[in-house]
C-alpha cells in the first residue's frame, strides 16, 4: 500500500496520538501530568503498531462498519494481551493491571479497553488516516525520506537508553525477590524505591507506571505439581 517511510512516519504519528490520550487520561484520572509509556520520547508504540495493523489488516473492509468494528477489537485486543504477556516475561514486571476491573482476562485486557479499540479503529479508517496521509503528500518526497531517518535515529537511541533503564528494573526486581518471596507489595515498593533514586530516566519510569507490579514465581505451586 505504501512504502516503508511512510508506514514508519505513520507509526510514529499514531505513537505519538497515543502518547497525547494517555496524557490526558491519567490528567483527568489524577490530576497531574505524566509522561507515559516506557520510551522517553512523546510517543507510545504499542498505539503506532496497533493502528498501522488496522490499516494494513482492515482497510478491505471498510465497506462494513461493523465488521471493522469488531475485526479492530479483535485485532487491538491481542495485540495488548500479547505485549502485557512479553514484556512480563522479558521484564520480570507487569505494566498494567485490569484485575480489578470487571471483564479483563488475566488482569491484561478488559471490556472498558474494547469498545473504545472499536471505535477508534472506525475512526483511523473513516477519517484520521486519509486526514494524516493528505497531510503528509505535502511533503516533498526527499523531504518524507529525511524526515523518516531523523525520527528513526531518535527512536533507535530512545529504544537503546529505555531498554537500558527496563533491564536495570530486571536487575533491581530478581535481587528484590530475595527479600521476602510471598510479599510482592513490598517486592514492588522496594523496586519502585531503588529505581526512583537511580537516575532521572528511573524516576520517569515510576512517574508512568506508579502500581508496576514485580512478578513473583509462585515456588509452593512448583513443589506441588513435582510432587
């Protein structure tokens, strides 16, 4: 449909769409602004990868809102079920919890996020990205090809220093489950302690994510399924 420069502009541009709603859903929620998502820079990439699936994946059915509606769901869904799934794995560390909402599956999606995902999916294809593409043939097409690289180095150095600072949350949360191993309360407030005093990258980490939760192996159930 387009050629890479474009797909990794509109990435970028979905990104950081997402990045402006989740500031805005936690100032309405705490009152207070925070920089959200893991990387430093103003833009949150599972939003980027989520609306560029919908493009590529749903645009052939744009003829049936309904069916986009629910395709979106499906697809935005896994997408956020997977990400929370590997970044625990990967991180030793749950990003967000929907535990306590009704309808979630393993506390990683919910129904409140779904019908949202549906609507924002009609939205992308109806409206937001014929709006977004118009914008960008403006550019001329040397200028979209250095534009893309620029953005591109500075997501590359923004992935390399937050991935730094996620691995030392690894680090932080194995030595951490040394200290009492059925207490991942105080498991995670003594992670969020050291982080937040290691450097400012820690402190805006713990600023995005305030209730991350350090991931404990459950050695009781172990014993029991070796017994």
């Amino acid at each position: 449909m387009y050629d890479l420069k474009i797909w990794f502009l509109l990435f970028i541009i979905y990104s950081f769409i997402g990045w402006v709603v989740e500031i805005i859903d936690t100032l309405i929620m705490n009152k207070k602004l925070v920089n959200r998502g893991f990387l430093i820079g103003p833009y949150c990439p599972i939003y980027g990868f989520g609306a560029l699936f919908i493009i590529y994946f749903l645009s052939a059915y744009q003829d049936n809102p309904w069916l986009l509606f629910f395709m979106t769901i499906l697809i935005c869904s896994t997408l956020e079920y997977m990400t929370s799934y590997f970044m625990e794995k990967i991180f030793k560390a749950r990003w967000w919890d929907y535990s306590h909402t009704k309808f979630n599956i393993n506390g990683r999606i919910c129904l409140d996020t779904m019908i949202p995902f549906g609507l924002c999916g009609c939205l992308i294809i109806y409206f937001v990205n014929p709006f977004i593409l118009h914008c960008i043939s403006y550019i001329p097409n040397i200028g979209q090809t250095i534009l893309a690289c620029i953005l591109f180095m500075i997501y590359l150095l923004d992935n390399l220093i937050s991935f730094n600072v996620i691995l030392n949350f690894k680090k932080v949360a194995t030595v951490a489950t040394t200290i009492r191993k059925d207490s991942t309360e105080e498991i995670s407030k003594r992670v969020r302690m050291v982080l937040a005093n290691k450097s400012y990258f820690g402190k805006r980490l713990m600023k995005a994510f305030p209730n991350v939760q350090a991931i404990l192996k459950n050695y009781n159930e172990k014993r029991k399924k070796k017994l």
